[in-house]
C-alpha cells in the first residue's frame, strides 16, 4: 500500500465518511475512526468543532491542501464580488489538479497532482507542471501524446464510480478537456455533504 493510498483512507477513516464515493473506502465497513477509542459514543460538536470539520473534510477532498494554500483560497474568494461560499467552490474546482480529476484523465485527485508534477498534462498547448495552476474559463487541458497509453490514465478513463460534470467538455479519444464554465456549488458532484459556508464562518471568527 502506497503512501497516498494510506493517505486517503486515514481522510475517510476520520471523516467517517466515504469523501470521494470510492468503493474501497475503508468506511464502507467500518464507519468509527481510527485508534482503540473509535468505536465509543460520538459526543455532539460544538459550531466551531462543525466549521473545523468541515474545513477539513473540504481541504482533504481537494487532495489534502494545506492550511497555508486553502486560508489563502478563503482570501481570495472574500475578495472576488459575489457569495464568499460559492466563490470558493469555484476557485478550487478551476485548480488544474482538481480539473484533471474531474475530467477522468486520472483515477483519483491525488494521482492528478502527482501526474501534473511529472509534466504529462499541457494547458492551452504549454506544458504545465503546477496542481495549484488556476484554469480560467475556455481553457483546454490535454495529456501529452506520450502519456496518453500510461495505466494510470487507461484507470482513469475506466473509473465507473464517477462522471463528468457538465461544466466540463472532454473528447475521451483524444483525451482534451475544456473547462465551459467555473461551477455553483450545486452543480458539483461531491459524493458527500460539504458545507462551504461553515469554512466561511470558520474563518471569518479566526
């Protein structure tokens, strides 16, 4: 079992909850957390213990960002006109490693990042080796044509546990994807409730 494979269940395992709709998820038969302690009564979260959790379960479903980069997001989306919620919704859906996952070009959201750092996808015709790389709309992501045949993209296309959203175009021959347009909130196919608003609460009493 790889570091990253261990990576994701210890998400899940302290989510308690199957964050990615993966039919390996270890919660799918045991939902308790981790440690000897696990399987004892769950007491009530406070607000702030429900912000935390949401944060981290939203941080952890875009391949475990860390704080720096994701308070950051937050800042951002404070600062772009509209719903502070929504906005960062649509900041990390146009993150190029959360694009290449959506677009089935790789299996899970932590193999995009790892993919996007070996250099096998292009933007716009440029090589772009950055998982944090911000898409704008329009733009056109590709696999470069010596990646095409890797297993971990051939995994990718044959993931049945997931479709493409409807904001994004692919051409599965030819492996391109055109992000149409940055996501609501509700148009986001997340297998599990997130809750940006208390990540908006979570930071604006911080």
């Amino acid at each position: 079992m790889t570091k990253r494979v261990r990576a994701k269940y210890k998400i899940d395992r302290r989510m308690g909850e199957n964050i990615w709709g993966r039919p390996k998820s270890p919660v799918n038969v045991r939902s308790y957390a981790p440690g000897q302690h696990g399987q004892l009564r769950k007491s009530k979260l406070s607000d702030f213990g429900l912000q935390i959790r949401a944060k981290q379960k939203l941080k952890g479903y875009y391949a475990n960002i860390n704080e720096r980069q994701f308070k950051n997001i937050f800042k951002e989306a404070v600062r772009i006109k509209g719903d502070t919620s929504e906005n960062i919704i649509g900041l990390l859906e146009s993150r190029l490693d959360a694009f290449v996952y959506r677009a089935k070009f790789v299996p899970t959201v932590f193999a995009a990042r790892q993919f996007i750092n070996h250099g096998h996808i292009k933007v716009n015709g440029k090589r772009v080796n950055i998982p944090s790389f911000r898409l704008k709309t329009g733009d056109v992501v590709e696999i470069k044509e010596k990646s095409k045949n890797l297993e971990i993209v051939l995994n990718g296309q044959e993931s049945a546990e997931r479709d493409i959203p409807e904001y994004i175009e692919c051409d599965t021959k030819k492996l391109t994807a055109k992000l149409i347009r940055i996501p609501k909130f509700d148009e986001v196919p997340y297998p599990v409730q997130m809750e940006p608003n208390l990540v908006v609460e979570f930071y604006s009493r911080n």
